[in-house]
C-alpha cells in the first residue's frame, strides 16, 4: 500500500496548467526524486500536496485516505511535512525558537508546552546543529540554515518528508553532507520526496524518479533507466529500439561500402510495399538531391559529405519519431554543412521528428536546438532551454 497516491492532480492559475493530470505514489521507507527544468511544476506538486494550494482537481490519498480537502495543520498531524525550496527564517528568534515555532501550531502556546522545547533540541541534534540553537540565523552559514529548514520539517515527526529542492546554493561539500543526511533520514523509515531540477543530483540516493515537464509527467523509472513513451528500453536490443522509432546516425557512419546509395537506403526497408518504399526513396532523395543523382554509385566512392547524408538518408526513411545524430557535422566545409542545415530544418518542421543532436560545433548546435544539455567531462552543467542557455553560459562558451 502506497504511503502517498497522488490522482489526476490538477492546477490551473488562470491559463497555465502547473500541475496537469499528475499521478503518482510514494511507498513507504522510499525515496522519490521528482525531477523537472524551472517553472516544470514542482514546487506547486508540493504545495498542493501539503495544502498550501487547493487542487483545480484531482485526489491525493496519504496511507489511503483523502487528504485534499484537509487543512495544512492536519495534513501535519497526519505525518506530512515540508522544507520549502525559499528559507524565510524568522531573524529575531534563535535557530531553537525558529525550529519550536515551526511546531506549534498556535504559536502563542509556545509558552505551555514544555516537551516542544525537547523535541526541537532532538530535531537540531540529529542535524548537528546543537551548537548553533542559540545563535540567529543571520550568524549561520547559508548551509547551516538549509538544515535549520530541514529541522523545522523533522522536527514534526512526519512519516513523509517532502524536501524541495535541499541542494540548492550548496557547495559540493555541503551536497555531499546533506545527500548523507537524506540518505539517513531513510534509514530511519522516513519516506521522502526529494525535489531537484537535475537527475544528477539525487541519482545515488533516489529509489524512483519521477520526471515532469510543463507541469506534466514525461517520465518514471529507477536513475539510470532511458525512458521511451513511458517505458524502460534500457534492456531492449538495437532492433527492438529501432523498431520503436529511434533511429541513431553513428558519427563513424557506418554504410556498406561496396553497395550503392539506393542498396544502402533499402536495406532496412524490405518488409515493406513496393510503392510504400518508393514513397519514401523520394522523400529523402527530395531532402538530398545530390544522393538522388548518385543512387547507382558505390557508396565507398562518395565523398564524405555525401556520406554523411546517406547515413542521415538511411535513418529517415524508417520513418522514425526520434532522430539521434553524433555530430554530423564531423570535418564537413561549411558548403555540406548547410545542406545538412536545410535537412534538420525539413525533419523538424515538415517531418514532426524530435532530433537528438549530439554536437561540439556550438554555432551548428544554436541554429538547431529549442533545449540544450550542456556536458563537461561526463557531468551535466546545464539543463535549459535555448533562451536560458543564451543569457546565462552562451556568451562564455562562444567566446
Ligand atoms: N501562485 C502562483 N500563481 C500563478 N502562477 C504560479 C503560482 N505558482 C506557480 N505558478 C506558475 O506555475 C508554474 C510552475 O511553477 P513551480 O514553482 O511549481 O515550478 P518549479 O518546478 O518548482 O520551478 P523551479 O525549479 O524554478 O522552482 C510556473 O509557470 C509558475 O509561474
Ligand atoms: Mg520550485
């Protein structure tokens, strides 16, 4: 039994949908990443979870009952707390009173309640922050008040955590020691929503993630599945994944040296009609004429440019949803280079393909991308879209 089902959740302000049609669950001792760009969404799956906002529709069930309906301070009582992804300490109170605050529900019971006091010390112990209790939060560093935040939630006891974006303005030290933490926590049968906006992040500590986009979900697995249309494909053979819609245009090209351009295009195409396969020959040889009037030649003889729209030729006429290119660009003069332009232009605007374009030549790259993942040495730096990629690491990289 699910500890949190979350049912065709919905959130609408005015126009914008940021939440559309979410389910999920979170099971109980598990923790579930939940993964998406700026705006995707997810701090409002918090809020709304939490009661902070009220669903446009949609159930959220916690250990099977309906919650929706219910006040922030019940859900509390339930077991549900939050570290919101803003800290807004209160200054003038001690990282104890802020933490004993966060308690009470009414704060002006502050005074009555003598075990509040324990609880909140317990709470700033088990984070390492008993010998901070009594300094201001002003006095702490930015991480010692993150965990300050994390205390407030613990200090509830709930049995589900929901820790937005935790690693935020931390350094690599402070990521590590808190992923730690987290890691911990679980141990201890909290279950635990970690939110960030990179898979990256919380690979090593998630059990599940789930993935959204514009307040959608585009995805769910464990860390290191590749997701296609909502399914794994991780353990899918080639043709498997071929025949699902994804087609891969190697950088080492990868043709049949002694067949000619025409052999090379149908290879693949036997099973098909006569005139399906004729339907599809003129198509690409529409989008490369040059291949068009060298159909008879070997495709050894072709020069490399020429190869390289062969190799793209020969992903396109299966008529793929997705397109993966390993640098096509790869030692073309800029003459090539603009055909191949002209080519992703059709399969993007008259063909509807996704293209997954893996490429070092940046200003190809810019022509070519609403997204952009940027990799440096095996790490992902950058997750954003192209308007976002220009203004924040554009100009650094094209310089
Ligand atoms: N109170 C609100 N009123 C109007 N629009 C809102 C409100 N809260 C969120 N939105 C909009 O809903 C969308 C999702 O916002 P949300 O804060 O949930 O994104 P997020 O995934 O948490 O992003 P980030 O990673 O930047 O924190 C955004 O387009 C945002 O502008
Ligand atoms: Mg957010």
């Amino acid at each position: 039994m699910p500890l949190l089902e979350v049912v065709n959740l919905e959130k609408r302000f005015g126009g914008i949908y940021a939440a559309n049609n979410v389910n999920f669950e979170v099971n109980e001792h598990e923790i579930l990443g939940l993964i998406g760009p700026n705006g995707a969404g997810k701090s409002t799956i918090m809020h709304l979870i939490i009661g902070l906002y009220k669903p446009t529709s949609g159930i959220i069930k916690f250990e099977s009952k309906e919650i929706q309906h219910l006040s922030i301070h019940e859900r509390i009582k339930r077991g549900i707390a939050v570290m919101f992804q803003h800290s807004r300490p209160l200054s003038r109170q001690t990282v104890l009173e802020n933490i004993k605050l966060a308690i009470l529900e009414d704060k002006f019971q502050l005074f009555f309640k003598k075990d509040v006091e324990e609880q909140a010390m317990q709470a700033a112990k088990k984070l390492g922050l008993e010998t901070m209790a009594h300094k201001y939060p002003s006095e702490l560093p930015f991480g010692e008040v993150r965990k300050m935040e994390l205390a407030k939630a613990l200090a509830l006891n709930p049995k589900l955590l929901l820790l937005d974006e935790p690693f935020a303005g931390l350094s690599h030290l402070e990521v590590e020691e808190f992923s730690q933490l987290i890691k911990e926590l679980k141990e201890e049968d909290f279950s635990i929503v970690l939110v960030d906006h990179n898979v990256k992040a919380v690979k090593n500590i998630v059990d599940r993630i789930v993935a959204i986009h514009a307040g959608k979900i585009i995805a769910c697995g464990t860390p290191d599945e590749v997701i296609w249309q909502g399914k794994s494909i991780k353990h899918l053979k080639t043709a498997d994944i071929v025949n699902l819609g994804i087609a891969f245009v190697p950088e080492t090209r990868e043709l049949f040296k002694y067949m000619s351009v025409e052999e090379n295009l149908t290879l693949a195409l036997q099973k098909l009609k006569k005139d399906e396969i004729k339907h599809r020959l003129e198509e690409v040889y529409s989008i490369f004429p040059r291949l068009s009037e060298r159909k008879k030649q070997p495709a050894s003889t072709l020069s490399g440019g020429e190869q390289q729209m062969l190799t793209i030729a020969r992903a396109l006429v299966q008529k793929p949803k997705m397109i993966v290119l390993d640098e096509p660009t790869l030692g073309l003069a800029p003459v090539v280079l603009e055909d191949i332009s002209k080519a992703l232009e059709y399969m993007y605007r008259q063909m509807n393909l996704t293209i997954l374009l893996g490429e070092q030549n940046l200003y190809f790259a810019l022509k070519h991308s609403d997204r952009v993942y940027l990799l440096e040495h095996g790490n992902l730096i950058c997750d954003c879209t192209m308007d976002e990629f220009l203004e924040r690491i554009g100009e650094k990289y094209l310089a």
